[in-house]
C-alpha cells in the first residue's frame, strides 16, 4: 500500500473570510497562517502549499494585549549606515493599519520560497469590506 501524495491539480483551493475586530493578533495570525499552511487538511505535506486563501477584514480593530500598543517595536533598515527605522505598533496602527497583521501572519509562516508561496493567498483589509465576493469565501469565527 503507498502513500497518497497530493497532485498539484488535486488541491482544492478554499477561501475563508476573518474578521480581525476585537480578536487578539497572535490568535489570529496563528489560525490564518494554519489556514495558508493547510495544516487543517487531511492532505497536508510539508514541502508542498496546500493550504487556502485567506481574507482578513478589520485589520484596523485587531487587539493588542497589555502594553505591546507602546512597547512594541517594527523595525526596518534601508541599508545605508544609520538607516534603522523603528515605529511603535500604535504609530503603524496609525498609518497602515493592515500591516500589522500582515507581519504578525509573515512572521508564522516558513521562512523560504513555500512560505512567499503562502503569502500570496494572504488578502489584508482595515476596513470591513473586501472586493473578492465572487470566489464565495466561507466565514470564520474565531474564539476570542
């Protein structure tokens, strides 16, 4: 008896909608990345992306737990010498709001070719609307 090994053509694609408003971020970067991933697949194999796509709607109401809101930084660096740039989560919570979830659901996922691969199923909106009605995502609830 052999292993069913998954064929490109035989992963199905599901979309799934969350809604980010009052959910704790780590909760639900966790739960939006098992989803990219396909860990909740019976079909699931490591070296190979067979997970969904993922919507996330309310980026801007997602919750920060004690005072990551002020203590938390995101870093980044041009590449020129002095050219670090740190912002505290409420600064970028400000300015773009969506890219506070985008990292926290980046950061879960593998760190190679796969993981941009995954990435890319990832759709981040600050506001509760999405313009991907036509692919019929399926909501989710997550337990706060």
């Amino acid at each position: 008896m052999s292993t069913l090994f998954p064929s490109k053509n035989a992963i199905e694609r599901n979309w799934h909608v969350i809604d980010a408003e009052g959910v704790v971020l780590g909760r639900l970067a966790s739960k939006a990345a098992m989803l990219l991933m396909g860990k909740t697949k019976p079909i699931y194999t490591p070296f190979l992306d067979t997970g969904d796509h993922v919507i996330v709607i309310n980026a801007e109401k997602v919750r920060l737990t004690g005072q990551k809101e002020e203590q938390k930084m995101y870093r980044r660096h041009s590449g020129y010498p002095g050219g670090l740039v740190e912002l505290q989560a409420r600064r970028v919570r400000a300015t773009r709001p969506a890219r506070l979830v985008e990292l926290a659901i980046q950061g879960m996922l593998p760190k190679n070719k796969l993981g941009k691969q995954m990435y890319r199923k990832l759709n981040v909106y600050a506001g509760g609307k999405h313009p991907h009605q036509a692919q019929k995502p399926v909501e989710m609830t997550l337990n706060v």
